[in-house]
C-alpha cells in the first residue's frame, strides 16, 4: 500500500462512548453508564457544551481546544481530555493521510495515556487476545482488555496480523502506514492490554498461565461488564423478536417406534422415599453396574417422570413455557434426554429421545456403530472397568434460550445442566441406582448419530446411571 504524502504523527478523533450520559448537580458534572459514573469537577458552560458536542459527533482535539477558547486554558481542555480518555469515557478514532485507520473503543477505564516509541520491539499480541470480523472490518478483544480495537483499515488488519508473529512489534517496519501511525497502535494495544511487551509476560504466573484463552475470554463475555451495559443488549431481551420464530417447547419427535414408560405414584414416593438429608449425604458418583441384574425399563421410567417430565405448559409472549422438576432460567427448558442404553431389562440396546411431554421413549437409532463410539467417548470422560448401562446423553436445543437471552444464554445451560445433574444425583440416590456425571464428551457423536444440526441441538452433557452393585 502507497503511503500518504504527509509529515507529522496521526490524528485523533474523539466521541464519548455509546450509552455515557452526563448529568449536572451540587456544583459539579458528572459522565456514567448504568455501572458506574466519575466527576469530571466544577460544572462549568463549557465543559457541558465540550461533552454535548462529544456525545453527538466526533471531534478532534484541537477542535475542543479552539471551540472553548473563550472560555477555558487550553491546558484545561487538554486535561479534561485526558481524564475522560484514561477514564474509559471516550472512543478514540486514529486518523493519517485522510484515511481513519482504526477506532479504540474503551470498556473500562484506559489508563494514563500511551508514551511515545509503542512500548518496544518486542510487544505482540496477547494470547487472550481473539481477532474476528464485525461488519466491514476485523476486531481484535480480550477478557483482559479495557478496550477493543476496531480496524477501518487494510494496513492496520495487517499490522494485527503481524504482531502475532514471533517478531512482534520489530516487524512492523515492512507495514504500512508511516512509523508514527505504527508506534501509535503498538502503544494503544499495549495500553489497553490486547498486546504484551513480550510473549513470555503471560506465562510467568499462575494467574493467566492456568487459563486457556478460550475459557477466560468465555467468563468475562457471559459476565455483566461496561460493555454489555452500554454497547449491547445482556439478559433477558427478546432480542430475536419480530426477525425470528421462538422455538416451540416441545421437540420434534423422532419418527422411530415409541416406547411407554412406567409413571410412578407421587403419592407413595412422599410416604416411602428417604429423607432429602439422607439422599443428600448418601449420594456418591458410582461408575461400576451390577451386570447380572441390570437396570429395569420401569426404573429408568421412573427416573426420568421424577427428574425431567413436562409438568405443565403455558404460553405469553409468543413464548412457550414449561414446568419440569428441575428448575430452569426463565421456564424455557432447553435441555432434551438421549437415554443410550448398552444393557437394560425390558429395553433393546440403542439410542432413545424422552419425550418429556407424553413420557415416553422414541428409538433414534438401534444398537450400532455410532451408538457405540457415545460409550466409549463415556469411557474417556470417565475411565471404568466396564461400559455404563445406560448414558443419558443431555443436549440443549439452544434457539431455546438464545432467541431470548443475550450474551449469557450459554452460561445458563451449563447452569441448567448442573441443577439437572444434581436432581437425577438425589433420585438415583433414592432409588438405589448407581449414578454418575461426566465431565467432559465429543458433542459431534450426538450429531453424527442422530443428523442434528450441531448449532441447532448438541450434547452438553452426560450421565451416567445403572444398577448398584451389592457391595455398593
């Protein structure tokens, strides 16, 4: 790319960030989203006039500096500046040779502002740092960042790409645009924490080296945070109505022949069931079945009614809503059960959908290959000395949650899932059923044995439930 004929550094343009508003009162103005706010001192004309004119357009500061001249020192424009800059309160557009070149847009508070030189040649990326494209151009953030960068620009996309290399900042030299405009980004990245002066800053302590990049950046983005307050939509927002259909609260089902179950009485279960503290204090994680006298049909019928049946249905909103015995976010219910079943009295060998709202069992596939290779991911989540009984595979259908919640719809059916865990733990517990849940499975065995869509329904989940052997 030709470089611009022009000398000097870059350019600034400067907005207040989207969802800051500004408020007057006992003397003094103050800048806040819904999570926080600062002082920005005495209220002064022409500190309200700088802010209004921040807040609906972008400005360079030279332009301030100029518009307040009747009224204020340069210096104290300038400083005011640098307090709403390193408060995290403005979004800062980089600009050379006509052309804006990228866009600093805070989270949190910045920092002091960046010196001059980029922090040295052997800055590069952080490892958190993800870099993924949003409309015309990439973006580059991080769950350690206090702010993202947002690239308008060929060059600075390349520059990006190049500070992922083992050279870091020392190979930017071959990238255009101009060394000034190069030291400005290195600084920028360094100061809001997308680069690191070296590779080996983030290994040196336990803090970051016990974090994969994909789990942390996952925490801090299904977290409330300044961004998810004032840029985005979080929660509980419906966000997908009038573009698209809510999921209907009941599952297709599965055109293989169905199966009834056993509906135990709720009635005799109150009398002659054990405590809740003896369930709770009784419950251990049993990994070895009694293969001679397997798990019945009935009580794996049973099992599910008092775990995971449909106990009612309304509807509001568009939205169908469910009642089960686990509880669940918003009475959305997104989890479905695949019992697999290896060895169980009264049963055939194979993979079953439980529709929860009739109780019944619908074959998906008969005993084979791929209902083999579920049983054996089972056996590497967790290792025993034979195969489980049955593996109740839980999977989320996730339009469910995610065309009503935003930003921490994956978060909650991990959530659900535990609670699921824990309810199947008591009644198995009760019943005198060996019980187990796994830790970890291969989501794409479920797609390939049943022919569902991966992002539309995935395994997000696994559990594993027999019969006690005696000694247990």
């Amino acid at each position: 790319m030709k470089e611009a004929p022009l000398s000097g550094g870059p350019d600034r343009e400067l907005r207040l960030v989207p969802g800051v508003s500004c408020a007057r009162g006992d003397g003094e103005i103050r800048v806040a989203t819904r999570r926080r706010n600062a002082s920005l001192g005495a209220d002064a004309p022409w500190k309200g006039k700088m802010l209004a004119r921040l807040a609906h357009g972008a400005s360079r500061p030279s332009d301030l500096v100029a518009d307040a001249a009747q009224d204020a020192e340069p210096v104290e424009v300038e400083a005011l500046i640098a307090q709403l800059e390193a408060g995290g309160w403005l979004a800062v557009a980089v600009r050379y040779g006509g052309r804006t070149l990228y866009t600093l847009l805070p989270e949190s508070p910045l920092g002091t502002a960046p010196g001059s030189g980029g922090g040295g040649d052997g800055a590069v990326l952080s490892r958190f740092t993800v870099v993924r494209r949003e409309r015309d151009g990439l973006v580059a953030e991080s769950p350690l960042a206090s702010a993202r960068l947002e690239t308008h620009d060929p060059a600075v996309r390349a520059a990006v790409g190049v500070l992922a290399g083992a050279g870091g900042a020392a190979e930017l030299a071959a990238v255009a645009p101009a060394a000034a405009a190069r030291e400005r980004l290195v600084a920028d990245l360094l100061r809001s924490g997308l680069a690191v002066s070296s590779a080996e800053e983030e290994g040196a302590q336990l803090r970051l080296g016990q974090w994969q990049p994909h789990e942390l950046w996952f925490h801090r983005r299904s977290r409330m945070g300044d961004r998810s307050d004032a840029a985005e939509g979080y929660g509980r927002t419906m966000w997908a109505r009038g573009s698209h259909d809510p999921l209907p609260g009941r599952r297709e089902p599965y055109p293989g022949p169905e199966v009834a179950l056993h509906r135990p009485s709720l009635e005799a279960l109150r009398r002659a069931d054990p405590t809740l503290t003896s369930v709770v204090e009784d419950r251990r994680s049993l990994r070895v079945h009694d293969d001679d006298n397997p798990i019945t049909a009935d009580q794996l019928g049973e099992l599910l009614y008092r775990c995971a049946r449909v106990r009612s249905e309304r509807a509001g909103d568009g939205v169908e809503y469910l009642s089960r015995p686990h509880p669940s976010g918003g009475s959305v219910y997104e989890l479905e059960l695949y019992p697999v079943v290896r060895l169980a009295s009264g049963l055939d060998a194979g993979m079953y959908h439980y529709d929860a709202h009739a109780h019944r069992l619908r074959l998906v596939q008969e005993a084979g290959p791929d209902v083999r290779r579920l049983m054996r991911t089972a056996l590497r989540a967790a290792p025993t000395p034979g195969t489980p009984q049955v593996l109740i595979v839980v999977t989320a259908r996730f339009g469910r949650l995610m065309w009503i919640y935003e930003q921490m719809p994956y978060s909650l059916i991990l959530k659900h899932v535990g609670v699921l865990y824990q309810t199947m733990y008591l009644v198995a517990t009760a019943m005198g059923l060996a019980a187990c849940g796994l830790g970890g499975g291969d989501a794409t065995d479920f797609n390939a044995a049943t022919g569902t869509d991966y992002a539309t329904e995935s395994a997000v989940g696994e559990f594993s439930l027999g019969s006690r052997p005696p000694l247990e």
